[in-house]
C-alpha cells in the first residue's frame, strides 16, 4: 500500500492544478454572478441582464461574431482549396500560419498606422478616387482586422480536410457528368464540412469575446460580450455584473460547441 | 506556384499572401522612418532603434515577458508531462474522457474568462497581483496544450518497450529517464514551444491578473498603443519577428526531423 501512495505521488501538481484552475475558478465566477454590489445574494445580475442594454450587446456581439465568421470563412474556404493545389503545399501552408504566431497586439496596432488618417488605406482610397475617410473606430475596420486575425485558424482545419479528400470521388463524379459546381456543392463541401465546423468555432467563440480589438480599433463603435467582461471587472469593479455575463459567455461558447461537433480548438485572441 | 490553378486563382492567392504580411511588413518598413510616423516616408534611420535600446523600461518589461514565458513554459511541460502519464493510466474510457474534458476546458474557454475568473482566484486567495499571479495564470492555461501534446506519444508507446526494460533488470526510474522520457522527447519539445509561444502571445490574461506595479510586452504594447503611434513599437516590432521566424525555423526543425510530431494535432 505504501509503494502505492509514493507511486501516486506524481498526480499531486495536475490534480492540484485541475482542482485550482480549472474547477475553482468557474464556481467563482457561479457564485460571484449571484452577488449584488453589496455582496449579498441575489438575482440582480440576471434581472439586470435581461434588461434591452445588455440584451441588445448581447445580439450586437452575436451579430459581429457572425459576420466575422461568415466574412473569414468566405475568404479561407478558397484559399485552403486553392492551397492543395499547389506543389510545395505544405510549405506554403506554413507560411499562412506564421502571421499568426507574431504577437497579436503588434498586429493589431500596424492598423492603426494603416487605417490611419494619413495611412495607406486611406492613400488608395485616394488613388482610387473616391478620397479618404475615417476608417478607424469603424465597425468596418473591426471586422477586417477581426477577419485577419482569425483567417490562418479557419484555413488550418479547412486545409487539413480537403487535403484528405480522396481524390477518385472527384474523378467518378467527373466521369458520372457532374459540372464542377454540383462536384463541389454536392461532394467537395459535405465532405469537408467538419473542417468548415472546427474553423467556424475556432472564430466565433472567440470573436463572441475580442475587447482588445474592438478597444483599440472600434473605439467605442463596438461593445461585445468581451468588452462587456473587461469594463465591470475592471472599469465599474462590479464582478457581480461581470460574472454573470461570463456565465452566459460560458452557456453561449457550449451551445457553439454543441453546434459545431464536439471537436474543440482554441484560437487566439 | 503551380501551373493547375488558373491566373484568377493565383491572383486571389497572392492578393492572400500580400494581405496576411503587409501589416508586418509595413510596421518593419515604418521602423527605419526618421518623419516618427507611420505615414509619409522621409529619411532612412536607426534612431527608433538606437531609442529602444537606451529605453530601460521597455527593455525590462522585455526581460518580464521572456522570463515569465521560459518559467511557465519550463513549470507547465512538467506538470503537462505528469499530467499526460497520469490520464495514460487510466483505464475506464469514460474516466479518461472526462479528464480530458477537464483538461481541455483553460484551451477552449475565452481569454477574457480565464482572465477575470483568475482575478477572482487571485483575489480571494490574497496573492498580490504581480509577477507570480502572472506566472501562476500562464502556467494554468500552458498545461493542458502540453498534456494534448505529449499524451499521443505516451500512449502510442508500446507496454512491450517497458516490460523489455523491466526484464532487463531497469529500476522504475531508469524506466522513466532511460525510455519513457526519450521515447516522448518530442512530445514534450512541441508542448514546452507551444506553451512559450501561447505565454508570448497572450494579452487577454496577462491583462486581468497583472497588478500596478508588472508589466509584460502585449500589455504595455496595448497600453502604448492607446495613446498612439511611437516607433520605438515598430523597432520592436521588426525585433521581434525576427526572433519569432527564428523559432519557427528551431520548432519546425526539431518537429520535422521526427517526421509526424504530435503538433499538427492541434490544428488538424
């Protein structure tokens, strides 16, 4: 028996750290969404959550998580087709990740100089004749850098299953006189859709949650459930508050990964 | 590239190309611009370079960021590795499925929830925030991308290699260091990257649990950037992608030259 125990001995630190980090902290956030201000118990944080301010931020975050989506998915779903079809595919792969290992702010503020006023987005509009505008604190600037940020993380998994398509099927469609668009409508795309579900989930959950983002170039055109978070934890200092819009961040991110299948991915962000 | 796809394709491509690394590129390009904006080149200069340097503040707040993600890095791919041949012991499937579920929850949760959700462990615990409630946040959400990393190479360890080891007279440590620990080395190299890079990069965290007084790059890059452009960020920046391509170059390497590592996994 005492061999037993000394054998054991090495779980302690990922148990500690299960227990600690992983369980601990969401009872937290449970129990503090039940606490008023005065950190009593109660149910104001949910009454005050179904309120139109906080259930109109709630479709808006939904609403930008969307079109995120929807806009990045539009993009990487012909870039990771057209990738496969390269010679030295892998390596061009590896090249759409790497953007995506440099430091998120450092990107992030390079569109600050390039929508800036005098920046070079603003320069083309001007080359292209229709003049400059305001492009930062745009919803439109957000939603491109939101699209750049997460567009290496929906071609990964949508490379990845399309390259393990097997090629023969396309031939016997071929061969059966389908047009190119029903070989794709009807088998390219069914068969890869679970690399379409795992890119989808990998954006929006975490578009559902940006507040860096929409803090630096939204300014405050954007309020997402992230920067919802962000302002009662350490703005307001109500955790009440804040935690209970965690709580539905929480419910909202499973529901998600209920929808999309079971396979789970982070991207960052 | 290819002669398969059509000119329009390959525009489209390049147009992908182009737009993924221009924001790089044009913060790189801005770093050597002596007008100190990131608009209308006028003269070539190292002086943002030259500033940084002579910038001890910022260049501690370099030294946290490194020090804190070596550490976590260091902390979380032993307690990962531990962790992996703990869930490799488990027998009963559901058992094993729910500690995956467990130890999968820091990598699908959204940073701001990890975030605050540490304040509150924080808080209640009386840990200053500081360096070691920073340390401690980055070790939590580094350990479970650890575990999925080197858990494939545990379990794709065949017993017989260990009852071999066994009949040949090897103590149970001698187990561990002589074949367990290499069979999985490069399980534990992906994950010990993985966990530098995810502490590098994170912001989100950083920036709930860091108190008054500690500072890491992302936050103080955040903090900068609110108030506006200074190149001494772009120097910065040009610094370190350089570093970055550079351990890009030492990961692919070391994954690559034992052909299919545990990596691509993640993002299969």
């Amino acid at each position: 028996m005492e061999n037993k125990t000394t054998r054991s001995l090495y779980m302690i630190p990922y148990v500690i750290w299960i227990a600690f980090f992983v369980i601990a902290p969401i009872l937290l956030v449970l129990y503090y969404s039940f606490q008023d201000l005065n950190g009593d118990f109660s149910l104001t944080n949910y009454q005050n959550f179904f309120t139109p301010i906080y259930l109109e931020m709630t479709l808006s975050s939904f609403w930008y998580a969307f079109l995120i989506t929807l806009v990045t998915l539009l993009f990487a779903y012909p870039t990771a087709y057209l990738l496969t079809k390269l010679k030295h595919k892998q390596l061009w792969l590896l090249l759409i990740i790497v953007p995506s290992w440099i430091n998120l702010l450092l990107k992030a503020y390079a569109f600050l100089g390039i929508f800036g006023t005098y920046g070079m987005a603003n320069k083309l509009l001007e080359a292209v004749g229709i003049g400059s505008r305001q492009l930062l604190f745009t919803d439109f600037s957000f939603v491109f850098v939101a699209v750049y940020i997460f567009i290496p993380f929906m071609i990964l998994p949508i490379f990845n299953s399309l390259d393990k398509l097997n090629p023969t099927y396309l031939d016997a469609a071929n061969d059966l006189g389908a047009s190119r668009w029903t070989t794709f409508r009807r088998i390219v795309f069914p068969l890869t859709i679970d690399g379409v579900k795992a890119g989808c989930q990998i954006t929006f959950i975490p578009a559902l949650s940006l507040f860096m983002l929409t803090r630096l170039i939204a300014g405050s055109q954007v309020i997402t459930l992230g920067t919802a978070i962000e302002q009662q934890f350490l703005v307001t200092q109500d955790w009440g508050m804040g935690s209970t819009i965690a709580v539905f961040l929480i419910i909202f991110m499973f529901i998600v990964m209920f929808a999309t299948g079971t396979k789970r991915r982070r991207a960052r962000g | 590239m290819d002669k398969r796809i059509s000119p329009l394709s390959r525009i489209f491509l390049i147009v992908m190309f182009a737009l993924l690394y221009l924001p790089i590129f044009y913060l790189i390009f801005y770093s050597f611009n002596s007008g100190g904006t990131m608009y209308g080149f006028e003269n070539f200069t190292l002086d943002w370079y030259r500033e940084l340097f002579q910038n001890t503040r910022l260049l501690i707040i370099v030294l946290n960021t490194v020090v804190i993600a070596l550490l976590s890095a260091l902390i979380s791919t032993i307690i990962g590795v531990l962790g992996a041949m703990m869930i490799n012991k488990v027998r009963s499937r559901r058992a094993k499925d729910s500690l995956l579920s467990l130890n999968n929850i820091l990598i699908v949760s959204p940073d701001v929830i990890i975030g605050a959700s540490f304040l509150i462990l924080f808080t209640i615990a009386g840990l200053k925030l500081g360096f070691y409630s920073v340390l401690l946040s980055h070790i939590a959400f580094s350990i479970p991308i650890v575990v999925l990393m080197v858990l494939p190479k545990i379990s794709e360890m065949s017993p017989s290699l260990l009852d071999a080891a066994r009949d040949l007279g090897a103590s149970r440590w001698e187990v561990m260091t002589k074949v367990v620990i290499p069979y999985i080395t490069p399980g534990i190299f992906a994950g010990f990257f993985m966990a530098l890079t995810y502490s590098l990069d994170d912001f989100a965290v950083t920036f709930f649990v860091t108190g008054n007084g500690f500072t890491t790059l992302s936050v103080e890059i955040y903090s900068l950037a609110r108030r506006g452009i200074s190149l001494d960020i772009n120097a910065l920046s040009t610094i370190i992608f350089l570093i970055t391509m550079v351990i890009v170059v030492i990961y692919y390497l070391i994954t690559n030259r034992t052909k299919k590592a545990p990596d691509m996994e993640v993002f299969k």
